[in-house]
C-alpha cells in the first residue's frame, strides 16, 4: 500500500500515474487525460515539485522523477520527504 503524507490529497496519485504512464504533462493534458480538472492540477503539480515527486520540466510542463516513481511503486513513504526551498 503506497505510504502518502499529510499535506497529499487523493488526486495526487492520479496525476502522478498519468505523468508516468504519458510522460512530461501540462495541468490541461492531466485533465485530458480522465485525471482532476486543469485548475485543480495547476494547482496540485507544484506542490508535488515541491516535495520532489514532479520535476517543473518547464512552465506549466511537469514529468516525474525518480521518488515519484519509488513512491507509485510502494518503495518511498511520502511523509519522509521535505519540501525543497524554492530558487529562482
């Protein structure tokens, strides 16, 4: 059973399993895709960047990275990550 973390809400995971299975996805493709609605996604991806499970490929362009992987598959309890500051 996938281990999520208390700032994660139930739609993460589908955004998370359409990157992986589509590739770099903008928050209108997610939607697209049968996923949450654009404004929600929009939303919702960098907050995951934020935690390092989506990686900001470019504006409003996000793929998955390895943790996100790890965390899909059972192997990273997502109450363990840290959110990244922020550079710009």
């Amino acid at each position: 059973m996938r281990q999520d973390a208390e700032w994660m809400v139930r739609s993460d995971d589908r955004i998370l399993e359409l990157i992986r299975e589509h590739g770099n996805l903008t928050p209108t493709a997610i939607e697209d895709l049968g996923g949450p609605t654009a404004g929600y996604a929009r939303n919702r991806c960098p907050i995951l960047a934020k935690y390092g499970l989506l990686e900001r490929i470019s504006r409003g362009l996000y793929g998955i990275t390895d943790e996100g992987e790890a965390y899909l598959n059972e192997e990273l309890d997502a109450s363990e990550l840290e959110a990244k500051t922020e550079t710009s």
